[in-house]
C-alpha cells in the first residue's frame, strides 16, 4: 500500500498567509517565505527597521552590522533591506511578465 503523504503547504514567514491566500510568494533559504503584501507593508508602511545588533536577514544571512537596515516579524523571521530590494523587483518583473 502507498503512503499518503500530506503536500506541503507553502505560507508567508511574515504573515503566515498560505501561497492560495495571497498573489507571490517569493522563497528564501531552507523555506523560509515572504509574500507580496509583506513586501509592500514593510516598504510602504510606518514599520520601522529594528536596531538590534544581535539580528540575521533570514534570507542572505548578513548580520544587522553590515546592512543598512533589517526588518523583523513577529514569527522570528527577519528580512533586511538588500533583500527586500530584491523582493519588490521580483515582484515588479513579476507584474510586467504577466501584463
């Protein structure tokens, strides 16, 4: 007998929004997750970046020292700027593909 394995559910590290809840999911290392709505809250809202010197971005592994700033959300996941830079690209190239 085969053993049903149940299918993985991706979901924003930030939110924790599943892929069917939102529009981009954009994958990080060892499956960490940040979806649009992340991105565009971190970048358009009042959210200020954390100054914490002991932070890691959870997606290129640089510590709060060497970058600008970094971003941190409430399930212990951070993001920093580099990153997120690279994210609203993503998404843009995204949105020009799909047009």
């Amino acid at each position: 007998m085969l053993k049903r394995t149940k299918p993985y559910v991706y979901a924003c590290s930030f939110c924790l929004k599943n892929h069917q809840q939102i529009t981009r999911l954009i994958a990080g290392p060892n499956r960490i997750y940040i979806c649009n709505e992340c991105v565009m809250h971190f970048v358009d809202s009042e959210v200020l970046p954390e100054h914490n010197q002991q932070l890691v971005c959870s997606f290129c592994g640089k510590q709060q020292q060497q970058i600008a700033n970094i971003w941190s959300g409430e399930h212990g996941v951070n993001i920093c700027s580099e990153c997120l830079e690279l994210c609203v690209d993503i998404i843009a190239a995204s949105s020009s593909h799909n047009a």
